[in-house]
C-alpha cells in the first residue's frame, strides 16, 4: 500500500517490480555495497615521472608524493553517460574521454561521485496518472483523459545506475561500489577505486518522495536538486523565468528527507533563491558538486563570493569545476560565437545538399576548417578559482569537482585524470600548505559526508517525510 499520503502506488512496485532489469540493479547494488574492505597499509608513491616543462623538479617530486599519499576525490564525473550510452568499457585506457580505470590509478584518482545524470528531456508530468486513487483495494486506478507528457525521469536514472553496477561487477578487483565514507576509505586503504553516486537532476525522483528513499537504498549519496530545468519542488538557474521562486513546500521536505537518509544535498545548477532556501532548510552542510566562481567568471552556474561565505558559515564545501565555460568569460563568449555562425552555415549546408551525399560531406568538412574549435584557456585559469575559493571560503570549503567526461572543454594542462598531479603541484607553487592541498584534494569532501551521516544518524527514529498532493506545490512558508 501507498506510504502515508502518498499519491501513487508504492514505489517497491513501481520500480522492483516492474522491470525484472530494475529488480536486478537492486539486489546487485545491494550486494555490492555490502563489504568494507579491510586496509593494507600504508599505500606506495607510485615512481615519480620527469616534471613537466617549466615544472621545478624538488617541488614536482614534492607534489608528487603529497598527491598520491592523499585521498583524491572528484565529485563529478560523467563517465557513466559514455558507459550507458556508448558501451563505454573503464578497464583499458581509452584514446578520448577524460577517465578509465588506468588513468585513474596514474593520475591518483582515488574515489569518484559517478554522476546518474539525468537530462532534462527525460521530464515530464505523470502526476494526473495517480491523482485520483481507486475506492476500493479491488478496484483499478482510474486513466485520466490526458496524463500529461511521459516521465522518463527514474527509469533513466535506473539504467544509468545500472551501468555503473555492471562496470564494477566486470571490474570488482579493482573498484568498489561505496556509500558510505567508511567504504570509501576501505576501499582507497585496500588499493581499490571507489566508486560513489550522485543523482544529476532532481526530477530523477519525478516528484515522489518514495523514489528518493528508494535511489538512496541503491547507494546515491548526494543529489543535485536541479539540471538545467525547474522541477516539481525546486528552481534551476537555467531558465529566465521562476517557477516556484526556489524551493516549494515539496522542496523542504525533500531537503528534510535527504538530511534523514544522509544523501548530501547538492546546490550546483539550482537558482540563488533555491540556493538561500536550501541554506535555511538544511540541517546538514551542503555542497556544490561542480560550480565554479561567478566573482571570476559570471556565468550563473557559478556561485558568488556571499553565496560561497554562506556555504562555508554552515559548514559546506564547493567543489571546483573545470569546464572552460565556467572558468574563463572570455572562453564562453568567443566559444558561443563560433558555434552560433557554425550552426548558421551548417544549416544552409544542409538545406542545399541532399543528406548523405558526398556534397554535404565536404560542405561539412570544410565548416570545421572554418570555423576550428576556440582556444583552450590555461590551467592558471582553473588555479585562480581554487585560490579565491580558498581565500574567500577558507581552506576547510573547497574541493575538485571536475565534470570530466560531461563537458567539451578542460583547460590545456588538466587533459584527463592523469594530470591531477598538476594541481597539486600549482598550489603548491601558489604557497599554499601542505595541509590546504590535502584538504582540497578530498578531506574536504570527506569531511561533510562524514557530517551528513552524523545528522542522518541523529535523525535515526524520525518519521519520513511523505507527499501530500493537496500541499506540496504550495509555496514555501516565509
């Protein structure tokens, strides 16, 4: 039966048993997210390389062991798009992407929030389907008229777990599916990936506070309470308009749930109002899992100077992301101006020529020597957002959070996980102590997820939170 007031059927049914697939994810994540791994030790510095040009070499090899005695967390990478969508295979290291296994272990990569993204495609409103319950336990649901646009929302973030599942199975002597920081520190202790999760879009839980409890029983541990779209409880920065004006009372509870379950509430995509409301809400600290400094770069995925001052005062962390677009104004406006002329031309091509035919090839094939991708900002450019950060924040708040395999652009000298050494070495170069670069590198991180299961563990014995259709869409309280 329906939990509390709950509108739609129970959630075990909705997903377990409807797709043998799904029931499958369940019982394989379980199992996988059963073992902490006991430590072997101290682990080795792997041999340290040659510097890279214009590197000194006593600090390299300083940053070097620094980087790979550390835990190194990255709370945001897409490699699982490229897994779902592409067969992608993380063992042998690949010639594109970001991340593999291999450069992973060379880079010093130790534990990853994989990201469950779910694109705002995949949206839609079903709530008409379980708006008007049957009268009797012997009766069928009702099928309204018009049910409104399908919601591909948690079937997506189903497979997309799914992926994951599979590649640690495939490669369990290598990395780990952990949930906990308990697991996460086994894992690294016993040289082991460990793998972690992070739901990407809010609307993954189309609205029903069941399927969040239910992500969280397969192992997501943090959740970004928007994409680039408003959902049914929270705003996105993205579009011009508001919906809700940032959290709506559906939205409070979902912050409440997460506090209870211990998945870290994540402000990366959200609207500032969503961002402030999500501060006064939340009991745990927060984090933003891949935004950058608007104070450098305005774009309004990135966060400003009181935004990051009113993260650190609750206890939170930014994780800094590397997308060129976020870093370097300059970038984004020259990047958005080539593709806005490329698209143009590409357009006529394409209304002159007959699709597939040797023309339209060429036509293409000379857009591309037209119009050549824009030049990659420098890796100084994603140093200064760590150091504001740090100056602004304090050393306690800050992190990595790269968007690996889920963005177009990286700045040169960060090309994929094997140049993580890089940024240890430049904080170093800018003075920062040794502790400082620990803690950005991933202590940080571990530090508000260690937090955040405290809080869920306080809140042991509270009630779950449950919908209410009668209320939920109602504006917050001020």
């Amino acid at each position: 039966m329906a939990e509390g007031t709950n509108p739609g059927p129970p959630v075990a049914d909705s997903i377990d048993g409807a797709n043998d697939g799904h029931m499958r994810i369940v019982l394989a994540a379980s199992f996988l997210l059963a073992t902490v791994l006991p430590a072997q030790g101290p682990r080795p510095v792997p041999p340290c390389p040659r510097p890279p040009a214009g590197y000194q070499a006593e600090l390299w090899q300083r940053a070097w062991a620094l980087h790979h005695r550390a835990i190194v967390v990255d709370t945001h990478i897409d490699t699982t798009t490229r897994i779902l969508d592409h067969g992608f295979d993380m063992g042998p290291r690949a010639s594109d992407g970001h991340v593999d296994l291999q450069r992973a272990a060379e880079g010093g990569l130790d534990a990853v929030f994989y990201s469950i993204y779910v694109d705002s495609r995949f949206f839609g409103d079903e709530g008409a389907l379980f708006a008007t319950p049957p009268s009797s336990i012997n009766d069928d649901w009702p099928r309204p008229r018009d049910a409104g646009a399908a919601n591909g929302s948690a079937r997506r973030a189903l497979d997309m777990i799914d992926g994951l599942v599979r590649t640690v199975e495939r490669h369990s002597d290598r990395m780990v599916l952990c949930a906990s920081t308990a697991t996460l520190t086994g894992a690294v202790g016993a040289g082991r990936h460990a793998a972690l999760m992070g739901i990407e879009g809010g609307h993954a839980i189309e609205g029903d506070l069941g399927l969040l409890r239910q992500f969280h029983r397969l192992g997501v541990r943090y959740m970004t309470l928007t994409h680039t779209n408003h959902n049914e409880f929270a705003d996105s920065c993205a579009p011009a308009e508001p919906r809700w004006g940032g959290l709506n009372r559906l939205g409070e509870k979902v912050v409440r749930e997460m506090n209870r379950l211990g998945i870290m509430v994540d402000v990366s995509h959200v609207s500032d109002a969503t961002f402030a409301d999500v501060l006064q809400v939340s009991t745990a600290p927060v984090i933003c899992s891949h935004s950058s400094l608007r104070s450098i770069c305005p774009h309004p995925r990135n966060i400003t100077d009181d935004m990051l001052r009113a993260l650190a005062e609750q206890g939170g962390v930014v994780m800094i992301n590397y997308n060129c677009g976020f870093l370097d104004a300059e970038y984004g406006k020259r990047s958005s101006a080539r593709a806005a002329t490329r698209r143009i031309q590409e357009k006529s091509a394409r209304d002159t020529f007959a699709a597939d035919s040797p023309e339209l090839r060429q036509a293409l094939a000379n857009l591309d020597e037209r119009f050549p991708p824009v030049e990659r900002p420098p890796l100084q450019v994603l140093i200064a957002h760590l150091l504001r950060a740090i100056e602004i924040a304090g050393p306690d708040h800050v992190g990595l959070g790269s968007d690996f395999d889920g963005v177009p652009c990286v700045p040169a000298g960060i090309d994929d996980a094997t140049f993580l050494p890089r940024l240890t070495y430049e904080l170093l170069a800018a003075g920062q102590p040794d502790a400082t670069v620990e803690k950005v590198l991933g202590q940080n991180l571990l530090r508000v997820f260690g937090a955040v299961e405290r809080r869920s563990a306080e809140l042991r014995g509270t009630a779950p939170e449950c919908n209410d259709p009668t209320t939920d869409r109602l504006p917050r309280p001020q």
